[in-house]
C-alpha cells in the first residue's frame, strides 16, 4: 500500500504523475483520495496491480483549483489517507 501510494503521488516524469491515468484524473482536477487493498482479485487485476486499486474523487467546486495547480506547479491533491501512506513509505524507504 505504501509503495503503491508513493507510485501515484511521488513518481514523476518531468514533473507530472508517472502513471497515465493518474495524470489524466489529476490533469482534470481530481484528488488522490484512496487505496484499496485486493480490491481486483481477478487474474488481470492480480497481475497488473496485485489486486489494487486506487479511487479518484471529483469535487466539482475544486476541480479548476485543483487542476490549475497540478498543471501550473505540478501539486497532486491527494486524501490523509494516502499522504499517510506516503509518508510512512519515505520514512520506510531504503529507496
């Protein structure tokens, strides 16, 4: 959960969210808002994310805000929930 959640916060490519959906949803304003354990158990979800999967939310009053500011300086909105995670994964990390 840990390293899954620093993936989607704190992996860029130049600058931007490594994984494409990710950028998609946060190019279009959405929060990281959270990660839900063996959520996709079927053979592909196993495969592709070891059963992961990660909810966006959209607030409709902070899409543009948050768009804006993903856009304009690369700042990812993101749920306690995963900013907990992520920062237990740096304090963790011998990456």
């Amino acid at each position: 959960m840990r390293l899954c959640a620093w993936y989607l916060y704190g992996e860029k490519h130049r600058g931007y969210a490594l994984n494409p959906v990710a950028n998609f949803h946060l190019q279009n304003g959405a929060v990281l808002w959270r990660l839900n354990w063996m959520a996709d158990t079927s053979p592909r979800g196993i495969g592709a994310s070891c059963g992961l999967m990660v909810n966006y939310r959209y607030f409709l009053e902070d899409t543009a805000s948050n768009s804006a500011a993903y856009l304009g300086t690369k700042q990812i909105k993101a749920s306690e929930q995963v900013l907990s995670l992520v920062s237990q994964f740096q304090q963790n990390s011998k990456l």
